[in-house]
C-alpha cells in the first residue's frame, strides 16, 4: 500500500468511515474565489463554508484536490525540475470540518490515519504547534505520546495560516517526517530547518478566526477543521524517498517522457525529464478544466508552462512535439481518480501538439539570438531587458522561460528593463489604434482592456462565479460607484457572462456585492468591448451601491443561458442537416440564438419544399435524440477546415479556434469520419445533444436574394409550438366532425362544395335580376328613345362583377338596343352599360357610362363601344343616373 492510487484511496475512505462526505476536487479555477487565480489549497472550495455565509447537508468533508501554485503569489515556477519538492501542480488530501469536530477529534484522526492505515513508523515523526496553543500540544502528548522535544512550539507565521490577507484562519500545527540523518537539516525552528531531513507532510489548521482587511481579526461563530497533507511527499516517504520526482507516478511520467526521446531518465537530462513530467500534470488539468494558452491572465500561465515544458523537450533532444505524445501515460495514471483529465484527452493532445508545433518554429532562432546577445556581453553581465523584451515580442518567449534558460548558464535579466520596453510597446500601440477611427467612446474600453487585460470568460463551465469589479463606465466614461437605480456597464476581472458574438445574444442575470448580498445589480445584457477583450455587463443597481474593487458574485440566469445553449446547438445541427438535403452550396449568412428562438439565415435560391422542411426537421430530431456529447477542441483554422469543419465565410480567424463538434454518423467527417457537424464556434452549448430537448421548425421564408431563412423553436418551447398546433386541428376536427387523416379530404370537400356554392348564387342573383324579382321593383319595360331601345334598371343584391352578364342577357332579349344598369352595392353604386352592335355607330355604351356616373358621386368610367363600366359613392343618385342616360339617347 505504498502506491500514490493507494495513499489517495486510503486517506479518502479512511475519513469516509468517520463520516465524512467524499467531495470531489474542485476545479482548478476556483468558481468562488474573485482574486486566486487557481485553486491552490483544499480548503478554498469551503471558503464560504468556514465564515458561516454558505452550508452544505454535510458538516465533515474530505477530498484530493488538484492544485497549481504558478503565477501569483506561490509561484513556484522557477524551481520546479531543480528540486526535490517544488511543483506547478499537487494534490493535496484534505478532512474538513465545518462547525462540528474540532482539535480533540482533528489530532486523534490525523495521527491514526499515519500511524495505523499508512503505518508510518511513530517514532520518525514530530509536530509543531503555535506558541501559545496548549490546547495542541497537551492533546499530542496524551493522543500521540510524543515526548516535549518532539511537540516543537513554533511563534512565527508557520504555524498560523492564513487563505490571504483576508478570510478565515487560525492556528495550525503541522506532522513531521524524519528521513533521518544520511541527509542533512534540523527540526522545524531549528536553524537548519530548511534542510532536506525533515519534511512536512500534513497540515492541520484549527479554523478560529477571520481576517478582516484593516488587519482586524474577529472570532468564528463556529469552530472548524481545514488539513492538508502533500500526497506526493507522503509517497515518497512511504517509497523510501525523499525526491517526490522518485515516487511511482513522477517516476512513470519521468520514463514516459525518456523514452519517448529515447534518452536516459537519470542522465544528463534529469532535469528536462522532471519538469516535463512536472508540467505535463499541470498543463493538462489546466486544459481539462477549460483554460486555454492566451497572452492574458490564467491562459497566459498556461502558455508559459507549456513553453517552459517544451524548451525542455526541446533540450532533452526531442526533435517534434513532445508534450501531446505523453497525454496517455498521464491519463492511465491520473484518470480514474480525476474524470475529466480522461474526457477532455483528445482536447488536451491538440492543445498541447498546435502550441508546440507553432513554439518550435520559433525557439531555435530565439534561442540562438539569445545565445548571440550574450556572447556580446561581458561575463557576468545580467541580459539587457530589450533583448529579454525582443524575445518575447517575437520568439514568444515569456520572461521566465528566458530567466530559465539563462539560469544554466548562471546569468540573470534586467526585469526593470523588460518592464519598461513592455510599456513602451503597449503606449505604441494605443497610438497606433487611436488613429484608426473608431468612435470616440470606445477609447474607454481600449483603455480598460490595456490596463486589465482580457477578462477571462469562465461561462463555458460555469454559470456562477465570483468577480472583482475592476472598473464602472457611465455614459461612455468611467465612474466610481453606480448607486440604487443607476444604469451603467460593470466591468469585472472574470466572469461566468456570455458577451454577445457570433450571433448568440449576451447573458443576463445578477450581480451580487459579497459583502452584502442584499446589494444587487440586475444585468440586463452583456457585451464585448475594446476590441473583444473586455466583457461589460449592462447594469441597473437594484439595491446598494457598486464600487471598484468590490467583490462580487456573479449569476447568470440559468433558464435563459439553458434554452440559448439549446438554441445554438440546434443551429448546428439545423445547418448540418440543410447541406445534406439541399446540398454543399448551403452557407451560413447569418444567425441569432435568443432565448426564445433561433434563426438561421443560408445561401439557397428557392423555397424548400414540404418534404425537404420535414426531412431538416426529423434529422435535427434524429440528432438531438442520439443525445451524443458534444465535444470542444481548439486548433488551428487550417486544421479545422481539414477536419470539414464549417467556418463563416469572410470571417477572420485567430491562430487559433475553437472547434464545436456534435452528432454521430458512419459517414460523417471529422478525424474518426464519423463525426456529424463541425463547426467553428465561441458559443455555448449544451453538453448532450439530448439537451436540446425537441425542434420544430416555425417558419421558412425568403430573407434577401439568394438567401433563404429559418426560424425554429427548441426544447419546450418546440413542444408548446406543437400542441399549439394540435389544439387548433382538434378544433378544426371538432368542427368538421371528422378526424384524423379525414380532415384534409373533409376540408378540400368544405371549399369545394363552398366555391360551387358562389358559382350557384351568383347565377341565382342574376336570374333573380333579369326576372325583376323580389328587391328589383318589378319587371322594366324598354322605353324607346330617339328610335332606341332603351332599358334602364337599378338593382340591389347583385355586385358590380356580376353586371357584364345581365347586360348580355338583356342585350339577347332586346335584340336591339341599349341597356344601363346600377347595382346598388351597400350605399355605393356600381353602373353598366350596353349597346347591340348594330347600334355602337350611333350611340356608345362608353357616353352612357360617363353621363350617368357623375350622377352616382363618381368620375369617368370606361369601356368599349358595346360594353362599358364605372361607378360613384352613392347609389342614391340612380333615378338622376337613368335620366342622364336618357339624355344621351334622346340628344
Ligand atoms: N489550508 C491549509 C494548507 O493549505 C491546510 O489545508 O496548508
């Protein structure tokens, strides 16, 4: 039972047995932290739980949390490889009590988990205690039976631990482990304490007090238990070592990385092999747990450890990429007990083979320029901060990969130097860009994002976080504080937001100040700004007042981001299965995932049939029923498109993308061939396919020439879609008394039997005219004027439309003569004339329209000389209309 696996195992259920809730490792960006910048203790995940503002339904925990300790305040960076303990990433095995247990069970539990289940000889060990604590030392000597000199009474900080310069903390004391005397140093207090004799391998810190920032200390409500113990040094004693580099799992690291460059482990290139092996951990659960290279922040931290990694590589003779190649070792050593580090596999091997692919192009020249600049210095002379600065402007080498590299060579760099050529470089370029015309207002983003890098987006894993606000901006310039029912933009230095882009509209939700969680800023819409790097949340104060550098939590609103995650995917899926029913020449011109809806607007000409809308439709179900993960990767965009993945057309791509995969299908595209939709993408999405939940198309219509749009609903809205659809054909089958696959046949009947209907009682309505029926005041006789035939009638019940025959038929039986007829059309007249052609030489059907229709409240009217028509506002006027007629005959 010496294995790190083992040790893991045995301490966790060790704890479990004592009824302690096994509570996975937190991620290594810590989600409740505004300012660490990784999760570097087992403790900070509970942070909340010790100062009594959060609890939990269990009051003892215990976990194996991953830890990085690089950049920032521990920053271990520089040692690592060198020495026997240093390390960018450890576990740390922790119990925890909040609240409950305290000192008399912590000291009983800590020294029988060593003594009894790690069977760690009594008396190699000692404690430490703080000066003043009895309470300690009298429970060691009765538990342990330690003698005095083996229960050391430390007064300095050592043994008072703190998280930071604010939170909970409180006295600790801390187990020993003798390695005894073939290495040199003394116990802890002792001048030689710092030697490599005695190691500290747990920590146990009694949880009393809380550190305020005015350097104020209250007590805590509650008294509770926070330990750590380094599993890595445990092994290495439990292995008959102090180098933790020696113990199984370093050691299997170590001879992957040796033999994937077929040198010796222990060889000259002990070194490269041990930060490799290092490195490697860190990197990869950095990339697991969703951080990418960048130039800013947490990526920035990432990039220089894989640079510092692969110069390594570079100097333990690796010729190609390295790092990618020792992911499987790594997994098969580490996956079991972190999950994610198996999941995220495929991302962390690109990750790691696009970082070193595109360094190695580099490093040999910036090498060599290094080795030029100092070969042109005096002996000992540190390298001028340009030189420094130069190599990272184009060689991309940050400071401590150039620091390490001049450390072999027992030489140093002018940091002050570097500092400023940085400076003058950034001022550089804010000239540069305010020359370039952009609208004056945005200078105060570019401003911000200069002054406080990129924010970092956490919103791919999280949707709840917290945050240090780091500016306000108020009608384009920045503003102290925003109080109670002020608008504004909040700026914080990460944040779970979505900022609006590529087409998915910006997240909403809450700001909450920590320090009093009754202050609350409702978010109303995020945006990216100063040229993408700063995320700005668009904010009305609720409640309180928002300062910089308040602390705060930030929420976004769950519903919401689910049902845009849902929204985006479909889109994915919705684009992919256009191109395989219409074909390749399909594009994207245009999106928006909303949360009520999406749209999707494509190059195609015509309008798609039925049978293609139902085929889009039940392929995008197919998919989302599949319910297959949908997989995140970051490449180059060469690489990408090589995989089939569908970028926009006309957009510009960094040196890296991010690439959205989701669907299986054995004739697909991708890397395995089976891979459905690829897709080029910075947006959110849901984690399964099966999340979408359900899609129905709304809507297809022609958006501009050539191309077309889609509007469709996911989820339950999709579904409310369709039972809206159902209700209303229910009714319809209500009505008509049929259901089922009757009700198309039954309507098509309804609308045939309607139109034979009209055709039915117009012919009725004219009969009825002709027969000077009911409502037409009787038969009319033909007067005869000026040696005419004169027939004149006004009539209700018909419509102008229906005038043309009447005239025909009255034509018919007059054989000769002229016919005038007004319809009286619900107040408004419509008039008709006609004249037999043998009489159109003598009088025209066109003047007899013209004459009566001013009559009739109208103007003009028109025709032929046979048949003419018009018509007025007023059938009141058709007595008046009939004479004026007349006139014309009789004139
Ligand atoms: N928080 C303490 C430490 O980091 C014990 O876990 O050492």
């Amino acid at each position: 039972m010496t294995g790190l696996a083992d040790i893991r195992s045995t301490f966790l259920n060790y704890f479990n047995k004592q009824g302690h809730e096994i509570v996975p490792s937190s991620p290594l960006v810590p989600r409740n932290d505004p300012t660490l910048m990784f999760a570097n203790s087992g403790m900070v995940q509970f942070k909340n739980l010790f100062t009594g503002v959060e609890t939990r339904d269990y009051k003892r925990a215990t976990t194996a949390q991953k830890c990085v300790r690089a950049g920032g305040k521990h920053n271990d960076l520089d040692n690592v490889g060198y020495t026997a303990r240093h390390h960018t990433f450890f576990e740390m095995l922790g119990n925890f009590s909040f609240g409950d247990y305290f000192k008399s069970d912590a000291i009983p539990f800590a020294w029988e988990l060593v003594t009894k289940e790690l069977d760690i000889p009594k008396d190699k060990l000692l404690v430490t205690v703080y000066h003043t604590d009895d309470e300690a030392a009298d429970i060691w000597k009765k538990v342990a039976g330690l003698s005095d000199d083996r229960i050391i009474r430390i007064p300095t900080s050592d043994n008072f631990w703190q998280m930071g310069p604010t939170g909970p903390c409180g006295p600790c004391t801390e187990i020993f482990f003798d390695h005894g005397d073939k290495f040199w140093g003394g116990p802890p207090g002792s001048p030689d304490e710092d030697g490599d004799r005695f190691i500290e391998i747990w920590n146990l810190v009694f949880m009393q007090n809380e550190q305020f920032e005015d350097g104020t200390r209250r007590e805590l409500d509650a008294q509770s238990i926070d330990t750590g113990m380094g599993i890595e040094r445990v092994a290495a004693l439990l292995q008959g070592t102090n180098d933790n580099y020696a113990t199984d799992l370093m050691r299997a690291l170590i001879e992957a990385s040796a033999h994937a460059t077929s040198t010796d482990p222990d060889g000259s290139g002990k070194t490269h092999h041990r930060v490799i092996a290092d490195h490697l951990r860190s990197t990869s659960f950095l990339i697991a747990d969703g951080v990418m290279p960048s130039n800013d922040g947490r990526g920035y931290v990432l990039r220089r450890i894989m640079r510092r990694a692969m110069r390594h590589a570079h100097l333990a003779g690796a010729k190609d990429p390295l790092m990618h190649r020792l992911v499987p070792e790594l997994v098969r050593q580490m996956g079991e007990a972190y999950p994610e580090l198996r999941q995220a596999q495929a991302l962390i091997e690109e990750t790691l083979k696009l970082e070193e692919t595109r360094f190695l192009q580099t490093l040999d020249r910036g090498l060599k320029l290094l080795d030029e600049e100092l070969s042109g210095l005096p002996e000992d002379a540190a390298l001028p901060g340009e030189a420094a600065f130069k190599l990272y402007d184009t060689f991309g080498f940050p400071l401590d990969l150039t620091q390490d590299a001049l450390r072999e060579k027992g030489r140093t760099v002018d940091t002050d130097g570097f500092d400023s050529a940085m400076a003058e470089q950034k001022a550089k370029a804010r000239a540069a860009w305010s020359g370039s015309g952009e609208a004056a207002d945005a200078t105060v983003w570019f401003d911000l994002a200069d002054q406080h890098g990129a924010t970092d987006f956490l919103g791919y894993d999280t949707e709840q976080a917290e945050g240090q606000i780091l500016a306000i901006v108020k009608d384009g310039v920045q503003v102290p504080a925003l109080e109670a029912g002020e608008t504004g933009w909040i700026v914080t230095n990460q944040t779970p937001f979505y900022g609006e882009s590529g087409g998915q509209v910006g997240d909403t939700g809450y700001l909450r100040r920590l320090e009093n969680e009754d202050d609350m800023a409702r978010v109303t819409d995020t945006q990216k700004m100063g040229g993408g790097k700063v995320f700005a949340h668009q904010v009305t104060i609720e409640a309180g007042r928002f300062a910089a550098p308040d602390a705060v939590a930030l929420e976004v609103d769950h519903g919401r981001r689910s049902t845009i995650r849902a929204n985006h995917s479909a889109t994915h899926l919705l684009h992919e299965a256009l191109r395989e029913a219409l074909g390749d020449h399909v594009a994207q011109r245009g999106s928006l995932n909303a949360p009520d809806r999406l749209r999707f607007d494509f190059s195609h000409s015509a309008a798609l049939s039925a049978d293609e809308l139902a085929r889009v439709e039940r392929d995008v179900n197919a998919f989302i029923r599949q319910n297959t993960p949908v997989e995140t990767r970051i490449m180059t965009p060469d690489d990408a498109r090589a995989l089939g993945a569908q970028a926009l057309f006309g957009e510009k791509y960094g040196d890296e993308v991010r690439v959205v995969s989701m669907g299986r299908k054995s004739t697909g595209k991708g890397q395995d061939g089976q891979t459905y939709s690829i897709e080029l993408c910075g947006g959110t999405h849901v984690m399964r396919t099966g999340d979408i939940g359900a899609f129905a198309l709304t809507s297809e219509t022609a958006s501009s020439s050539g191309v077309r749009r889609i509007e469709a609903l996911t989820g339950d809205a999709a579904m409310q879609e369709l039972r809206g659809r159902d209700m209303r054909l229910s009714e319809i089958e209500g009505l008509l008394k049929v259901s089922g696959d009757e009700v198309v046949g039954r309507v098509k009947a309804v609308l045939d039997e309607r139109r034979a209907l009209q055709n039915e009682v117009a012919q009725l309505r004219r009969d009825l005219a002709m027969s000077g029926g009911a409502g037409q005041g009787g038969g009319v006789e033909a007067k005869e004027i000026g040696g005419i035939k004169f027939l004149a009638q006004a009539l209700t019940g018909v419509s102008g439309k229906d005038l043309p025959s009447l005239i025909d038929q009255y034509k018919d039986q007059l054989g000769s003569g002229a016919v005038l007829l007004i319809a009286d059309t619900g107040g408004k007249a419509a008039v008709a004339a006609g004249v037999t052609a043998d009489l159109t030489d003598k009088v025209s059907a066109v003047d007899l329209v013209r004459a009566a229709v001013p009559e009739l409240g109208g103007k003009g009217g028109g025709g032929r000389p046979d048949m003419a028509q018009g018509g007025g506002a007023d059938a009141s006027g058709a007595e008046a209309a009939i004479k004026a007629a007349e006139a014309v005959l009789g004139g």
